[in-house]
C-alpha cells in the first residue's frame, strides 16, 4: 500500500498496519494514514489477494480519527500505530494506538466487535507500583499489544497481559529533566514491558484493560543490530515452544527522539517468551528477520526502516505487514525453517 494521489488523508504516508478480518472473513488493514503536518488517522483497507498472496488494498474509509481532546494539542494531533489483536474469550478485537496529545505520545485503547465500530476505553492508565519508585504513566509509551488469550499473570491466576515500551527521557517535555529510571533498571534504553489484567476484571468490566498492573521488564537491546532500543512488533502468536514476539530493534543515532528524520536502522528479529510466564525469554534472534534492503525501505520520511506490526495467516501461510521507511506498507512470508 502507497499513498494514493491526490488523498489528504495520506499525504505524508501510510504505514504500520495493524490488521483482522470482518464477521464475512475477510481480511482488511487499518493502516496509519498520515495527512500533512503529521496528523495521523486509522483508516480501513480490504486486502486484495492474488494466488493467496497479498497484492494490494481497496480503500474503506477511515475508522478513527483524533477527535478526543486528549488525542490533540495547539499543535499536534494524532491517532498513530494501531495494533490489534483478536481476543475470542472477549469476543472483541483489542486495538492499542498512540494518542499524540498534549503531553505527546500516551498509549490508549479501544474495542470493535467488526473491525468498522469502535469503542474508546481511553488512556492507559498505569497502576502505581511502589517498588518501581516511579509512576509509568510519567513518560512517553508505545508499542502496545496483547497476547490473544489469557496468560498466567505474576500470582498464577488467568490474566490479559499486555507489551508496551515506556522512554524514560522527560527532556522532550520539561528541557533539562534528562533521564528517569524504575528502581533496579540500570541501563536507559527502551526497552520491552508486561504488565497484567486479571481476567475476572475484565470480565466485570471491559475498561478493566486500560488500568494494568504487575509491571515487570521482558527485555532490553542485546545485539549490535537493536543496540538503540527494542519494541514488540505484531501480538504474539502460540508456537510450540511457546509465545513467537517478532519485535523491531533500532541502531544508529537519535539526536531528538520526535523528530521524524533519524541517522537509525530499523530491523526485525524474534524472541520465544514462556508461556508459564511470558516475562521471560526463553531464546531470541541474535541477527535480524529482516533489513531495510528494497528502495521503499531504505528511502521514504525515516530512511532505513522495516517496521513489522500485523501477522495473518493466509491458506495456511503466514504474512508479516509491516511499514517501510515510514512511508509505505509491505509485506512478507513468514515461513519457519528450522
């Protein structure tokens, strides 16, 4: 998917798709549509299959749009990055999305039992935990997404349990305030987090989901290749050996972490969590999936950028959506071969 001419709506781009299929089946992205002065919508997109194989998209309008005060400031707005995941226990798709409002990017969340309809459950609002000696709803977070079931939460009891990625530099909001780490996290990159929703919550109350707790750190950047920071991709999917996180890792240089030109690389990797605790990683890809290597990945608003965020299975085979130098949507098979 490029952005099509003559559209407001995608003027600067679209990009990092989440994806799910409608009540008749069939398979649709809502991919960030970015209109000019960085303002960004989620939109509707049937994907159009050739031999099983993704070929393109016919646009279906758009389904979210910062209409919310806390989805705006004097001079920025944005519903960004959707991830979606189908949780059939719910009976609902899960959407996270950045909200770029006045404090700039927060993580919120909304509900759809089509695709077309949804529901905002607002903001994140992170519980307070003592022993981090800090409050996680301080600072920027993206990257959001659920596991499709419930999970054992840290108490052993059934749990939604969700990735997200805080940034621990408040600088970008008050000059000088510089780094801001949880107690016992000593290196400052960002890094991937899991926290907890017990199911019987949700179960009372679906807007149980925007207030998680049990915070706990699942991984930080080990390897040359995601040596600026990590995030989760796509939401886990089940395989044998447990939780299958594709996530991205990001290397090179970043002098102002909003701007939109950066001297970075963006690539994919893998990592196994456990599915008796999915804090813990049991193995992940010392080198990367995927590089930015096609000229739509390597040239567009960010250079150099694979942005994975959707996997559908497609007649058996598994595709990997994802955004391409922040400018573009691509796709790629998924195939195991080990």
């Amino acid at each position: 998917m490029s952005p099509a001419p003559g559209e407001p709506h995608e003027a600067e781009g679209v990009l990092n798709p989440a994806a799910g299929r409608t009540p008749d089946g069939t398979l649709h992205l809502l991919p960030r549509l970015v209109a000019e002065g960085n303002v960004s919508r989620v939109g509707l997109a049937e994907v159009v299959l050739t031999d099983g194989v993704p070929t393109g998209v016919e646009r279906r309008g758009t389904v979210l749009e910062p209409d919310e005060g806390w989805e705006r400031g004097l001079n920025n707005a944005g519903v960004e990055d959707p991830r979606i995941t189908w949780i059939e226990s719910l009976g609902r798709f899960v959407m996270s999305y950045v909200a770029y409002g006045p404090l700039g990017p927060k993580p919120a969340l909304a509900v759809s039992e089509n695709l077309t309809d949804w529901q905002r459950l607002g903001p994140i609002q992170f519980t307070y935990q003592p022993d981090l000696d800090t409050d996680l709803n301080l600072f920027p977070n993206k990257d959001v997404v659920h596991f499709p079931e419930p999970v054992p939460g840290p108490d052993g009891e059934p749990a939604y349990a969700m990735l997200h990625r805080p940034m621990w530099d408040l600088g970008w909001f008050r000059p000088g305030e510089g780094v801001h780490l949880p107690a016992g996290v000593t290196d400052e990159r960002p890094g991937i987090w899991i926290s907890y929703v017990p199911v019987a919550e949700v179960e009372k109350d679906i807007t149980a989901l925007v207030r998680p707790r049990d915070h706990r750190l699942v991984a930080l950047s080990e390897h040359p290749w995601e040596s600026l920071k990590i995030g989760a991709g796509p939401a886990p999917i089940r395989v044998d050996e447990g939780w299958l996180l594709i996530h991205h890792g990001v290397s090179g240089s970043i002098e102002d972490p909003f701007a939109q030109n950066q001297k970075v690389s963006y690539a994919a990797g893998a990592m196994i969590l456990d599915p008796a605790d999915p804090a813990r990683v049991l193995s992940r890809s010392s080198e990367p999936l995927m590089e930015p290597e096609t000229e739509e990945e390597r040239s567009g608003t960010v250079p150099n950028v694979v942005f994975p965020t959707a996997i559908e299975e497609i007649d058996g085979t598994l595709f990997v959506f994802y955004g391409m130098a922040d400018a573009h949507i691509g796709v790629a098979r998924l195939e195991r071969t080990a």
